[in-house]
C-alpha cells in the first residue's frame, strides 16, 4: 500500500517560465546561451551549498567573485536569476488532491535558504507536512542515504512511498533503495504514472 508521495521542487513543482532575466545577463557577461545557469548550478559553491557546508549567501558571493561583480551587480543577478520561475500550478493541485489520505513531502537538493522559499514564497508548507532539504541534512540526492532519512522522516518502508524527480539519476537511485519513482518529463506523463501507482496499491 502506499502511504507517501515525495517531490522534487527545481524543474517539478517549480518550472522555468520567462528566461528574459538570465539572458539579459549573458548578454551582460558575455556569456553563451545557458552558460550562466551552467556556471551557477555546476560551481563548487553550489556544490557545497547544495549540502550545506556553506551558505546561499556565501555561495553567490563566491559566484559574484568569479563572474567579477561588484556587490550591488551580485545582489541583482541574485534577484533576477530565478525571477522567472513560476510554481507548476497543475502539479500542485495535484499534491493537493492527495491529501489528507498520503503523507505529502518534498525532497530536494536545495540551498540553505530554501525552507523559506518553498514556505514563505510558495506556500507549500500548506500541502507539504514535511520537507527535506539536502543543506539541512547534509547529504544530496542521489546519495542513497538521503531517501532512506527521508522515508525515516514520514515513518514508512520505501516500498510504501512514491518519488517524482526530473533527474534520472536520482529516479534510478530512489528505484535501487525501494521507493517507487517516476521519472518527470511532463504533467500529463507524470501524473499518469503516479496515479497507475497509487490506484495498484
């Protein structure tokens, strides 16, 4: 029986919606398309903020250090970099719908200030009873270690939960520790296949 549903956020309960921001600022730095995304996502400072051994505000220093911003061009590219984002309204409704007969969580590799984020911005502390965050917890996805703290966290086997995630690696890695995952490509697939679960039982 399940009796869970984790979510990933980036690229699943939030979505990329108007990219105009991050390309300005390409055009700004001298950047190729999708490289400042690149260049942010894929530092060691996210890296390492991702779980925790430093700070949001510490990594976009360092991003600021090596784009050479000075710290007024560094809090703005701070605020405009995911300005564009915009909550995936369908899915939410979603993860509404299955409450209250499944423990609702988010699992995601995230920054140190993503608690807030996720509640304050977002409000899905209203849906989502728990949340666990890579920064919090140290550990990222797909470290086996972090689905098993999650399923922990909600008081179920692997076996009972269900994990939705846009990368395969960390899909794959939950399937290995027990979970049922689905791969997210899309609304429509997605929601498909995780009603296919929770209908099966």
């Amino acid at each position: 029986m399940i009796r869970a549903v984790f979510f990933d956020f980036g690229s699943v309960l939030i979505r990329d919606g108007d990219n105009s921001k991050r390309e300005a600022w390409e055009k700004r730095l001298g950047l190729s398309p999708g490289e400042l995304a690149a260049t942010i996502f894929e530092s060691e400072a996210a890296a390492r903020a991702t779980v925790g051994e430093v700070t949001t505000a510490e990594m976009w220093q360092q991003i600021g250090e090596r784009l050479q911003l000075d710290d007024e061009q560094r809090r703005q590219l701070r605020a405009d970099f995911f300005r564009g984002d915009n909550l995936n309204a369908e899915l939410v409704e979603f993860a509404r719908e299955l409450q209250p007969r499944y423990k609702l969580a988010i699992l995601s590799n995230a920054w140190s200030n993503a608690r807030r984020i996720f509640s304050q911005v977002y409000g899905l502390d209203d849906i989502f009873e728990t949340m666990i965050i890579s920064a919090e917890v140290g550990l990222a996805k797909p470290d086996p270690r972090i689905y098993h703290l999650a399923v922990e966290h909600l008081d179920v086997y692997p076996e009972e939960a269900i994990f939705l995630d846009d990368r395969l690696e960390n899909v794959e890695a939950a399937q290995a520790v027990g979970l049922r995952a689905v791969h997210f490509r899309d609304n429509a697939q997605a929601i498909a296949e995780m009603r296919a679960y929770l209908d099966a039982g």
